[in-house]
C-alpha cells in the first residue's frame, strides 16, 4: 500500500515557503485530544482558544432574516456597508477612536487581516518585531510573507509585557512591522494605557515602523484593569497603526469567521485589494450576525467577563497547588501560563522522561487525558498554555488532574 510519503515523492514539489510554516501546535494537540476522545476516554481539552459559550441569538435571528430577505450575494470586498458602520460606532464607543468608513474593512475573521496587512507592505528581508510568547501565527504569516520574525523575550517578571529598552533594542532599519497583543494570547498579559504610551515614545523616534494592535480579547479584562489600546492613548501615532479586533472572541462567534480593522485610508485601501485576491469579501449572513452582535445589548459580553474572571481565579489557585507548576496570574483574555520548570527531569507514572514542556503536555495528555500547549509552540519555555474557557466543572477535574500527574512525578 501506498503511504502520503511515497505519492508525495512522485509528485511536483511543493512551494519552499512551507518549511518554515508548521501545523498550529494548539491544532495538532485538539486532534490527538480528539482520538483518545474517540476510543472512549474521557478527555478534557485545555487546548482551544475557543468560548465555550453560545452566540448570542438576537446575531443568529439577524442572519436568519437577512438570508430570508436575499442578503445571499457577492458582499463587496472590504465589507457591508451595514456592518462597517457599526464596527465605525464599536471603535468610538468603546476605544474613543474615529474611523471614517474608508478606514474600515471586514475580512474573514483577524488572521486574514494579518495576513492582508502583511502582504501588502513585507518586502522579502523586511523584519517583524514579535514580542514573546505570541500567539502561533504571527511569526508563520510574516514569513509566508517574505519577513524575517524578531522574537523579543517578555519573561515572567516582568509580567510577559514587552518594555521599552527591549523594544528600542529590537529595531533596525529593516523593521517593517511591530506586533501587540493585549491581551495577550497565551500568557493573558495586558498592557495598561501608561505602558502602552511608554512603547509609542519608543515607536516615534522610528516612524518606518508600523504597528499591528490585536485587540481581539479587549472585553476580557479583569478586576480594576481597564483596557487601551496604542492608537487611542498615542493619538500621533494613529496614521501607522492598524486596529485590529473581531466578533469571534467577544461574541463567541468563531465560526462565523468576521474580523473588522481601523487604519490609515491608504493602508486599509491596499489590504482590501489583497483580499480581493484572496477571498473577496465575507459571507453576507455572516456580517449582517456581527453587526447586530456590535450594536446590540452589551450586557452579555460582561456577564460572560465575569464568568472569564472567576475562572482564572480558579484555575490560578489550582494550578499553584500543583507540585512543580508556578502559575503566573494574568490581567485578561482567558489563558494562564504556568511555568512548569519545577517538572523538568523527572519521570511520568508511566516512566516517561520529562525533559520540555513539549514532554510535559504530551505525558500528560496520554496519563490523565488533559489536553493542552507546550509553551515552546508559543516561543518561551518552560510553560504551558491552559484556556479556561470551558465548564467551571471540567475546570475543576482538569486541575486535579493535573495535580495529580504532578504528584506522580519522581
């Protein structure tokens, strides 16, 4: 019989670009997760960064109507003009940010707004300046599109932020993009509006630089912090940040794929004629869902902030009990981070070596069926990603589980 290597040998060979491009580890670990799940055990998935939680049905009843109504055709490439205005009303509303509808476009969920942004301003050699841990992506599309990813590293004690001195050192003349993310994903850092304007003093002695602001986990924020983001609090740096959010995170609408940005006409105007190429525009249902998700009761996206937050109390406090884990306590999104250098050299129950955090996850996925992500996938070791957007119960076992994997370590 053949195997996928023996027909892949006889076959054209693929673009070079893909050796540097991997499978997301969160995915690979969802689909192990998967079939042990399908041989009958009963897994706990830590992995996806997905809410567990329903879309709000006043955005489902709006697609309802607007198929019915024949809202079934091409939309136009840079989005309905129904949904570009409420994304307009969200960023004055909840970032004080004024877009003018030209400086607004709807892609097929954030990624593709990454990918568009990059695209169209990446010449091969250019670099892009990625503070770590980062979200998987990043460094993947810059280099589909001919960057050279810049890891800076933003360690625990400094609470995974990125700060100033380590910014300034980063950039060279070859620097075309730097990318935030606050909250962060995977370590749930977020920075403060006084942190922000300390990397925009930073940003204006180097105006070849643009900014990348991922503000798709803004509404999930706790305690007394409270979000900004960079073109809000550094107003003069406006006209080279693009802003970036999405109804997958605050709405739960992940499958819905709707991303939306704001930035400077010409930018904006560029990455519409690179998804025109792409994909063209965004399926019309789906839009007319967002844009009554954005303008419609606001009450649920804090409701379900205070679920996010009594979650990451939890899981903080378990997870510190856990023999070997230190786990740091975020401001936002709906990760934890734990450190897990305590665990490093030490055997399994089962006997296996724990050598990485990759080791880490792998044993504990096979011995106590919870599935999570090594922290090198996301550029920092030794750690782990933990989401706890799922059951408070499956919270619950997930962490005595892995208390328990801990313990059996010798």
């Amino acid at each position: 019989m053949e195997t996928d290597l023996t027909v892949a040998a006889r076959a054209p060979a693929l673009a070079r670009r893909l050796a540097d491009v991997e499978v997301a580890a969160s995915v690979v670990m969802t689909s192990k997760a998967r079939a042990l799940a399908a041989a009958g055990h009963r897994v706990i998935s830590l992995a996806v960064g997905e809410p567990d939680f329903d879309t709000p049905p006043h955005a489902i009843e709006a697609a309802h109507a607007a198929a019915l109504a024949g809202d079934t055709h091409y939309p136009p490439q840079d989005g309905t003009p129904a949904l570009k205005a409420a994304v307009q009303r969200k960023f004055r509303r909840d970032n004080g940010l004024e877009y003018a509808l030209d400086e607004i476009m709807v892609a097929n969920g954030g990624k593709q707004i990454i990918i568009n942004a990059f695209l169209a301003t990446i010449d091969p050699g250019d670099e892009v300046v990625i503070p770590a841990p980062y979200w998987i992506s990043y460094a993947d599309q810059a280099k589909l599109a001919g960057a050279r990813p810049v890891f800076v590293p933003c360690p625990q004690n400094n609470g995974f932020k990125l700060r100033p001195e380590d910014l300034e050192a980063a950039i060279t003349p070859r620097t075309k993009w730097l990318v935030l993310n606050s909250p962060n994903n995977p370590s749930g850092a977020a920075l403060s509006a006084d942190e922000l304007r300390g990397l925009g003093a930073v940003l204006a002695r180097h105006p070849q630089v643009w900014v990348l602001s991922d503000d798709m986990y803004e509404h999930m924020v706790y305690g007394d912090f409270a979000f900004a983001t960079l073109a809000q609090v550094c107003p003069d740096l406006r006209d080279r940040v693009l802003t970036v959010n999405g109804a997958s995170k605050t709405y739960a609408m992940t499958g819905w794929r709707v991303g939306f940005c704001g930035g400077p006409k010409h930018l904006i105007k560029a990455m519409v004629n690179m998804q025109g190429q792409l994909t063209s525009g965004v399926c019309t249902v789906a839009q007319a869902a967002a844009a009554a998700a954005l303008d419609g009761p606001q009450d649920l996206v804090r409701e379900r902030a205070a679920i996010y937050r009594e979650r990451r109390d939890l899981v903080v406090a378990e997870l510190n009990k856990a023999r070997g884990i230190v786990c740091h306590r975020p401001e936002g999104a709906f990760y934890v981070y734990p450190n897990i250098a305590g665990c490093l050299g030490k055997t399994s129950a089962s006997g296996r070596r724990i050598e990485t955090d990759l080791d880490f996850v792998l044993a504990l996925l096979e011995e106590q069926h919870v599935a999570a992500v090594h922290g090198a996938a996301y550029g920092m070791s030794p750690y782990f990603r933990v989401s706890y957007a799922t059951s408070t119960d499956d919270l619950r076992e997930a962490c005595r589980r892995i208390q328990a994997f801990c313990a059996a370590l010798a």
